[in-house]
C-alpha cells in the first residue's frame, strides 16, 4: 500500500517523469532519504552533459551555467534551466564560486555538482557551499585540501601505512633547497605542482642544469592552473605503469574500491588511452591496491568519489601518487566493467545514503577501453588546435559503444578551454575483442575542421606492444617512430574515389532530370577529364575518361590506370567498384579542401591555388603554431641569438609551448607582447639570419 501511495504521489508531483523515473525516487524515497530536487552543475562540456544524463534518468532537474564563449553548448542545451556566468576566461566565469552559489540559491537547487576541473577541488568553494546551506556532491573540504596538497598528502599516506615515491616535499621552496633536494635525490627527477592535477605544473628533469628553467616553467604553470606556485621534487622512475583505483565512500563509514584502471599512454603526463581493469593484474596485487587505496580514503575521513593514482614499478611494488578528488575524466571505464552508473552514486550518497553494494558484491564483467579524441596534432608534439567543427559522424552508441561529449556538428572547439572533443568508450567481453572493437569505432568516427588524434589512437591500440599489455608511462615516446609517422601518398584507389567524387558532385542533379545524369557522356566520341590536387608539397595528376559505351570511368594516376565503376549515396558517401573490388569512402569537401576517408585512414588533399593568389613569409620568420597567449618575451630587437634559444614562450590549454630560434641570427622585429592573444600561424618573431646580411 504504501509502495502504491508512493508510486502514486510522485506522479502526482512530477506529471511528465517516466516510470522509470518515477520508480528511481520512489524507491530512493522509500527504502532511504530522497533524491535531490534539483542541482546545478558548475561545469562545462561532456562532464556536465555526462551529469545531466543520470539526472535526467533519476527525474533530478538540471541548472547549467554557461559563459559567452558557451551560450549556444551542449551542455546548456540540455539542462532544464541555464545562467549566464561570464566572461570565456575560466576565472571569469566557471571559476566564480560565489556567483555560482548565488544562482543555485536563487534557482532553487540543493546541491552543486562540480564536475572534474575548474572547481571541483577547490576546499574554499566546498566550505562555501555548505555556509550558503547548498550540498556540494563530493568530499569534505578537510579531505579536498588534506589531498590537494601533493606534500601534505605524502605525510599522511606514510602515516597510513601507504607507500610513497621518495622525494622532497617541504615547506622551504627556496631554489637552493629544490636544487640541492634534486641533487640528493639523484636524476632524474619529476618536480610536481602542490596542487591540482593533469599532468599542469609537472617538469621531468634528466640533468642538473635543466633544473633552475624547469622549476620556474613548473611554477608558471601551476599560479595559472591553480593558483599556487609551490612545487615538490621526487624521484622519476624510469618505466612506470600508472594504474589508479576508483574509491566511494559515505558518510556512514562505509568505503569500497571499485576496481582499477591502467592509465599508462600519456602524453605529456595526460592520459590518452586508458582501460580497465589493467592488463596483467592479479587478484591478489588487485586486492593490496584496492585495500590501499580504501585506507588512503578513509585517512583523511574521504565521501564521494575519488581515485588513488599509483606508479607502479616493473618489479611490481606500487607507490602513492595522489588523490584525485573528485569524478575522474576515465571514469566510464570502471562504469562499463562494474555495470554501476558513479555519478547516480553521487547523487545517491551526497543525499545520505550508504552505498548501494559493499565489496563483495561489486564484480568485474568484461573489459573496457576509453580513448580520449581531441583537437590536436599528434605529428607537431601534440599541439592543441581551435576550429570550428564543420562536418561530424561518429559510431552508433549501443552495449559496446558509448560516447561522452559536449560537442555537436557545427560547434567550435575554444582556446579557452581543454581541446577534448569526446571520449569513446568501448566495451566486450575480454580485452582482444576491446580492442577490436575500438578500432572499428574509432574508424567510424569522421570530423572535419580541425586536425584530430583519431589515426594516432588507431596505430596506439593496434601496436603489438599495446596488444600484448606491455605498456608503461614511457609508451608513446618509445615507439613514436611506429605511433607518429609523417603520412604516407595516398593510396591510388583513394585518390580515384576522390576525384569521381568531385566530379559526380559536379554533375550528380539537384532534380530529377534524366539528362542531367548524362553530362559525362558525348555520344559520338569519349569523356576526359583533367583533375589536379596537392597532397602537402606534392602534386598529384589525374586523368578521368569514359568511353560513349561503357558506364565504367578510366582514371589514371601516374603510370596506373585504374577501371572504377562510382555512384554517390548521400552528399558525402560514395560507393565505388575499384578494379573489380567494391569499396565505400566518405568524402568532404571544405573550402579548399577534400577529406577522404577510406580504408582506415583519412587524407587531406587541397586543390592548387593560381600562383598569383599564393603568398609567404621570410624563412626567418618564426610562425604561432597555435592560438595562444603570449606569457613571456625573452629577448628584444636587435639582440643576437643561437639556434635552439627559447625566444618566447606561449600559453594554450594552460600548457606552455617554447618558440625557439631555427638558426642563428640576430632578432630583427618582435610582433607581440606579454599578454597578447595570438592567432595560429601568425608572425611572432623575424631573425636575421648572418646569411641574409
């Protein structure tokens, strides 16, 4: 009866809630202490998407807050309610935590999710929130700040019986102290910001004299990440693994660890691929690391969810890291193998209830791979890229399959924010058939207007040394020669699928009028057809023909002449016959442009500007090679400089990226100055060299 009553009562309250939805409170309701109402979400992108999500499954309305740089996102679009926050500058807007305590009181919503990033391990802000009596849904500040501080961390996970990597982590951040610390440690060394977390304030320093500019980029990066400009020094190991465990705990003593993950492919110190559980683990290494992990948490009185990130030697031993906390970008992996929804446990908890499994009872099914796309070129030392984002297809979304992203067709990826386009997660059965079906996903996944990791992912998890789980921290610099390899000519038959493409796009009608289809022919002698396209600083020649009778075209590259039978499926699908072999591409033509897609690999071709529209700059001009900010000007004109000197230095995604000098010379003209916005690929800096004088 009372079940009823409930059931009843709550379709009474929320008329347009599923039964689902209904059932969730109800049963939240009836068996502990309710759901919230309402929360906001102080975030952006596919974390705050990823939030409103399970919300919306629980019938909890959602309040994002969006700056001008966002007005149109995903993430606004999908919440109930949206407020203006700012300015596009983080600490203008998604920073601003009195301002986003103020708007959930004035909204109505109970409680602050605060995603991962911008203030989701900020204790100031937690402390606030539970001031202004909102519920912010994670940790305690006392935990937040006890594990946000990398040193004081150290102290207390050796007071907990958690083993630590050796290194300085005082309170004297004099450069002698530092210096001298590093010299007892012996190189190299990993200096580490205090606070905060990806891979943002961290510096690997092979040799002594490196260790002065090192500390002093580490700490640049740090203020602007977080604030804080304190920095610690360990020892570097040389080949680790980096495998974290996924920690929950309540407010009612309960804590369990929710298996782990191996997070070894970084680039520079970001994770890029990463996977559960970790390919080799025991049960019994499993277990002392999830048990580490639990003790870790309940150390500094941890609620909510959180990770313990360890490095792990090759002897096996395992060392503490830090604590991330908060939801961690790789969660999806542990959701996909424990089949348990984290962000509903969040929701769940922070209203408090205990857990809703203890140890025992959480399993592993299968194995799941996430692999991170961003907007970056993996070829130019993974340099960041902005753009907008002007043709998308991505993979079907099923039990295999899940996408978490905050952005769509037709959006622009911001200088102002972190360049992660989405995060493909795939799950199976075991790891081989993982991996499989990752490629195949990742094949599937076409974007156009921006340059993108994709093909890097597919050469990671198609590696042998990834197959066969032989992996560690050190991975991609290994085997960059395999992993980053200049792009190879296109291959004949795509470059004959390209060029019928531009010509049926030429002649395919808009209407249905049968003479249309017939522009290639003359019927008392043959068709042909000149095309000219440039791959990088190769030209390429095409010729096209068709003879009165045959419906086949005769395309000829070179000294290969290829019989391909072609017809358009949709504006950018073309389905062909290649020598007698039948095959699909997906071609897009932007701007200047052609992106082929066939075969597992993606190629651009550009079609040749006249000679008179083409223009350059001098060879000693020193080009952005991506939007950023301009954070230091070493030198000034008419100074003299040697090749490899760091002339000046960038800032873009919170990374610094050094410009240095090509050659030697003597600067002649200095464009910009600290503080300024720089667009890609414009002039920074002129040397001239001694050759031009």
């Amino acid at each position: 009866f009372l079940e009823v009553e409930m059931f009843s009562h709550l379709l009474r309250r929320y008329p347009t809630l599923s039964n689902y939805q209904v059932f969730a409170r109800g049963y939240a309701a009836n068996s502990a202490k309710p759901l919230f109402d309402k929360i906001l979400i102080a975030n952006r992108g596919e974390i705050a998407c990823r939030v409103i999500k399970t919300a919306r499954k629980l019938g909890v309305r959602t309040v994002s807050v969006f700056s001008d740089a966002d007005r149109d996102s995903m993430h606004v679009k999908m919440a109930d309610e949206a407020f203006y926050i700012g300015k596009p500058p983080a600490k203008e807007s998604y920073l601003l935590g009195d301002s986003i305590i103020d708007i959930a009181k004035k909204c109505g919503a109970k409680a602050i999710h605060p995603g991962y990033g911008f203030l989701s391990e900020n204790a100031e802000f937690a402390e606030k929130c539970k001031e202004n009596g909102v519920v912010f849904i994670g940790p305690p500040a006392s935990a937040i700040r006890s594990m946000g501080s990398k040193s004081a961390s150290k102290h207390i996970m050796q007071e907990a019986n958690v083993p630590v990597v050796p290194g300085y982590h005082g309170d004297d951040q004099s450069i002698e102290t530092l210096q001298s610390e590093a010299d007892k440690i012996g190189y190299p060394v990993l200096i580490k910001a205090w606070m905060g977390g990806g891979g943002k304030g961290m510096k690997i320093v092979n040799d002594k004299k490196d260790f002065v500019s090192a500390v002093e980029s580490a700490r640049r990066e740090a203020v602007s990440s977080f604030g804080d400009d304190r920095v610690l020094v360990e020892k570097y190991l040389v080949r680790p693994r980096h495998i974290e465990v996924q920690v929950f705990a309540d407010e009612h003593g309960n804590c369990v660890y929710v298996f782990e993950r191996d997070c070894s492919v970084q680039r520079r110190h970001q994770k890029v691929v990463e996977e559960a559980p970790a390919p080799g683990m025991t049960e019994a290494k499993r277990k002392e690391m999830g048990e580490a992990a639990v003790n870790a948490a309940k150390a500094v009185g941890y609620t909510g969810a959180g990770t313990v990130e360890f490095i792990v030697d090759e002897d096996g031993s395992f060392y503490f890291m830090e604590m991330n906390t908060r939801l961690q970008v790789e969660h999806p992996v542990s959701e996909m193998i424990s089949k348990q929804d984290l962000v509903e446990w969040q929701l769940s908890s922070s209203s408090g209830n205990p857990l809703p499994l203890s140890q025992d009872q959480l399993q592993i099914h299968g194995h799941a791979l996430e692999a991170r796309i961003y907007a970056e070129n993996p070829d130019t030392d993974f340099l960041p890229g902005t753009g907008k984002i002007s043709f998308m297809q991505t993979p079907q979304e099923s039990e295999h399959v899940r996408i978490d992203t905050g952005i769509r067709m037709g959006d622009e990826v911001s200088v102002f924010y972190d360049p992660m386009i989405a995060k493909l997660i795939v799950w199976d059965k075991d790891r081989a058939s993982c991996i499989r079906r990752m490629f195949d996903a990742l094949g599937e996944y076409k974007i156009v207007g921006l340059t993108t990791n994709i093909s890097f992912l597919k050469k990671v998890i198609t590696h042998d040394a990834f197959k066969s789980g032989n992996v560690d921290t050190k991975f991609i610099e290994e085997h960059k020669d395999k992993l980053l390899t200049s792009k190879e000519r296109i291959p004949s038959s795509s470059l004959a699928i390209a060029s019928l493409y531009s010509l049926l796009r030429e002649t395919t009608p808009n209407a249905p009028n049968p003479w249309n289809y017939l522009s290639n022919r003359r019927f008392n002698h043959n068709f042909t057809r000149k095309l000219q396209f440039k791959q990088g600083e190769e030209l390429l020649d095409v010729q096209i023909s068709c003879d009165s009778i045959s419906s086949d075209w005769m395309v000829t590259i070179g000294d290969e002449t290829l019989r391909v039978n072609a017809s358009l499926l949709d504006d950018n699908t073309i389905s062909a016959e290649v020598q007698n072999h039948s095959t699909r591409a997906t071609v897009v033509h932007k701007d200047n442009s052609l992106f082929i897609f066939h075969n597992d690999d993606v190629h651009e071709l550009t079609i040749p500007e006249p000679s008179f529209t083409s223009s350059s700059v001098s060879s000693g001009s020193l080009l952005s090679p991506m939007p950023g900010r301009v954070i230091k000007v070493n030198v000034t004109e008419g100074q003299e400089v040697q090749e490899g000197d760091c002339l000046m230095i960038m800032e873009a995604m919170k990374m610094e990226h050094q410009i240095k000098a090509a050659s030697a010379g003597t600067v002649s003209n200095v464009f910009f100055k600290v503080g300024d916005l720089v667009e890609a690929k414009k002039v920074l800096i002129e040397v001239k060299g001694t050759e031009d004088e």
